[in-house]
C-alpha cells in the first residue's frame, strides 16, 4: 500500500514538472519574441539614420570579423600586418602563379545549352511587380542585407 502511494507521489509529481516545464518554454518563448521585437523597433529607430549608434554597430561587426592571429599550414603563427600576407602566400601555394596555357574556348566544352527563349527572358526588363512580390517575400524579422538579400 505504502509502495501504491510513492508511485502516485512520483506520477503526481512528474505531472507537476511536466506542466511547469511547458509553462517555462512558454514564458521563455514569449520573452525572447519581446526581445527581438525591442531590438528591431531599437534599430529601426536609431540604425538606418547616420547616428552614433549605427557606426558603433559598424565598429563592433568589424571587430568581431576582424581576424588577428593566423597559424599557417607550416605552422607559423602570424599577427598584425603579417595576417593578410599570409592569407595571400596561402592562396598562391594553394591556386599557383597564373598558367599560361589556358584552354581556348570552344563549342564542344558545353555539353548543355539553354533554349534562346530562356536565354533572352533572363536579359530582359525585371518588372515593378516582379520587385514587388519578391521584397514581399522576405520574412517581417528579417533585415535586408548589403546585396539587398537575405541571409537565409
């Protein structure tokens, strides 16, 4: 009898843990939608103008892209002014110098061909609707990046 009612404990409190535990997610849920939508109405107030705050932002996402030690492939640790040297000594080791036996082109390199219809509809005039619908495509939390693109 004793053992029935540590198991109805255990099944009464895993119940309560359950429900509390959706009740958490929930509430985090709605506090991390909140935050976004702070930031956004934050940017959209001070971001886009030329202000303070939109080349502070600036500074700060170039100081995290900015790339200041390097371990090359020989294994030589290079900083500072030395960093883009050996981005460039890599990709030369790696692509080569410039070949000057180059492939001429010819017909019988293209296996595919597109169909001259398809080829003039993507060199014509991209209509106002077209722009449209696509810039109405992008989702309302996402901003538009520096290609006018979205990063996802």
């Amino acid at each position: 009898m004793e053992k029935r009612s540590i198991a109805d404990k255990v099944k009464n409190i895993d119940g309560k843990e359950s429900k509390l535990l959706a009740s958490f997610n929930k509430a985090s849920l709605d506090e991390e939608r909140f935050l976004k939508q702070k930031a956004k109405v934050h940017w959209l107030a001070e971001g886009d103008a030329n202000t303070k705050y939109f080349h502070n932002t600036l500074k700060c996402r170039n100081h995290r892209a900015r790339i200041d030690v390097i371990t090359d492939s020989n294994g030589y640790l290079h900083e500072g002014k030395a960093v883009p040297k050996a981005f460039v000594d890599h990709y030369v080791g790696f692509l080569g110098k410039e070949d000057i036996s180059v492939i001429p082109i010819t017909p019988e390199l293209f296996d595919v061909r597109i169909d001259q219809a398809v080829a003039v509809d993507m060199i014509r005039e991209v209509t106002v609707d077209e722009i449209k619908r696509t810039m109405f495509a992008f989702g309302d939390d996402k901003a538009l990046g520096p290609d006018g693109f979205t990063a996802a």
